[in-house]
C-alpha cells in the first residue's frame, strides 16, 4: 500500500501490523473507539537514525515538516499535586506550556516532564512518544491545527516507526481535548 503521505518503502494499516508496535500502543488500535476506521491509521518502518523530525524530513521528504506532528509529556503542578498530559502540537510550532497548558490544566506550574517520566509513565521510547496508547486517565491536549489535516505523521511509540493518522482521529483519542493556541510559531 501507499502511504497517503510522505515516501516510504512500506506502510501497513496498524491493524495487520500490530506485532510491530509496542503493547500499549497495538492496545490503543485494537480497541480504537473513534469514528475514522483503526485501518486508516497507517504504519511506516522508519529507521530509528532519522527519528528526530529535522532529520527526518530531509530524509523522508521535506514536506512532511508541515505534516508532522510533536507529542511531548507535560507535568502540571499545584497544591503538591502533579498532572501529568500529553500534548499533541504541529511539529513547525512549540507548546505554549506556560500560558494554554497551564491554564487547561488548572497549575500554578507547568513544565516538560522529565525524560525518564515520561517514558516509564509511558512505557514508550523517548522521541517516539505518540498519543495513541497513554495511560488511560491523562488528558491529551491537541492542537486544532493538527485536527484540521488529512493526515498527520507522528510518533509510533518507539524510534523505530511511525504512525500516519487522519487529523480528525486525534480529536477521538481518549481523553483528547482540542485547543485553539496550543501550538504557538517558534
């Protein structure tokens, strides 16, 4: 099959290839709950030395720089009580941790989540981290601009591989809340 973007050697609906992703993620799409069908979530083999999105693009193809998406672990703070959240933004814009995030998470104080928490709370590789597949009680915060796309490149839950998933689907993940301003030009 054809990848709807990108040039990849291969891609696999993540319904038939679910051995190749790591047991929470192949969780996620086996009991993917949202309108748009599992099978058009698409996975493509990817080498794990061009997992960083700069890289990437100059190897995948560079139009895929508007088409990707960043999932990174937020940690939200207030009272002595911490929140942890996925937060999904294009990968042309950074996070607006200190305004949108905050606020939404109703913190005094947020910051990225630090690497080893977010991979032991996810059970997911550093760089690879994808919405799909989170702990099932942490809001995932999506950038509309995300949502508005046909398809959105991300992350696959490890290094190696990725996850081309409709736009509208992030707005079905559990959890998914979508917000304008998440994602603010670098």
């Amino acid at each position: 099959m054809d990848a709807p973007i990108g040039n990849f050697d291969e891609a696999t609906p993540a319904p038939d290839c679910l051995d190749e992703l790591i047991g929470p993620v192949a969780d996620a799409v086996r009991s993917w709950p949202g309108s748009v069908p599992a099978d058009q979530i698409i996975y493509v083999e990817t080498d794990p030395q061009w997992a960083d999105t700069a890289v990437f693009v100059e190897h995948y193809g560079r139009e895929l720089l508007e088409q990707s998406a960043n999932c990174v672990v937020v940690a939200g703070k207030r009272g002595g009580e911490t929140t942890l959240a996925a937060c999904v933004v294009l990968s042309t814009t950074r996070v607006d941790v200190n305004g949108v995030v905050r606020r939404q998470l109703g913190a005094r104080k947020a910051s990225f989540a630090a690497m080893d928490t977010a991979t032991g709370e996810t059970g997911m590789e550093y760089g690879g981290i994808t919405p799909l597949g989170l702990p099932g009680d942490w809001p995932v915060l999506v950038d509309s601009a995300v949502v508005d796309l046909p398809y959105v490149l991300v992350g696959s839950g490890r290094r190696r591989g990725k996850l081309l998933v409709p736009g509208k689907a992030f707005a079905e993940i559990p959890g998914a809340v979508v917000l304008e301003g998440l994602g603010v030009a670098v």
